[in-house]
C-alpha cells in the first residue's frame, strides 16, 4: 500500500505551503484525485488518520475529490467517459480516443483560518 507514503508527501506539500503563507492552522485539505490514478481514495482516507497523529494537521479535514476519466474521440471529437462507456465512444463506436482527464493527483485547495 503505497498511499501512506503519499499521504505523508501531501502533507510535506501542505505544511510547505502553511509555512510560506504564515498559516496558523489549517482546517481542511482538499485533494483531487484521477478515477484511473494509481491512487486509491478509500486507502488515502484510510491512511490519512495515521499520517497525520501527532502533527499539527491531526484535527484537520481531507475531503477528496474524484476527477472522472473523460476521454475525446479521435473520429467525432465526443468526450466521453471512458470507464462508463467501456472505452467505446457513445457517439460513433470508435475506439480510438485521447485521455484528457482521470490521471490527475492534485492538492486542490488548502482551507486555513
């Protein structure tokens, strides 16, 4: 399970981020993560709570949110969801098509008073 580690390098970012900023705490970190990154949401919140023990972000939020893996047909320019529609283009049946989101990993937003 590679999400603790990449829970303990969101929070590298963020507290980064706090410092720069002269944030005194932060409330809520928001992530953006890619319905076909190597990521898996439900381990990254289940992982979250023991990244952060003992830290100055143990009482703070994350809220993640699923970006959907939308692709663009090379035939008929539809964008289409890729895993709804099987990565078939609903429109002309092509199966050729362009990923243009669903990979991401993001730090979306940090909430601070």
């Amino acid at each position: 399970m590679h999400e603790l580690g990449i829970v303990f390098e969101v929070i590298k970012i963020v507290d980064s981020f706090a410092v720069e900023n002269k944030l005194t705490k932060v409330d809520k970190i928001i992530l953006e993560i890619g319905a076909l990154s190597q990521a898996i949401p439900r381990f990254i919140e289940a992982c979250y709570p023991a990244a952060v023990s003992g830290t100055p972000y143990e009482n703070t939020k994350l809220e993640i949110l699923i970006t959907p893996a939308n692709g663009q047909c090379h035939y008929c320019q539809t964008i289409f969801n890729v895993i709804e529609h099987r990565k078939t283009c609903p429109n002309c049946q092509a199966e050729d098509f362009s990923l243009i989101t669903g990979q991401e990993f993001n730090v979306r937003e940090v909430v601070a008073q």
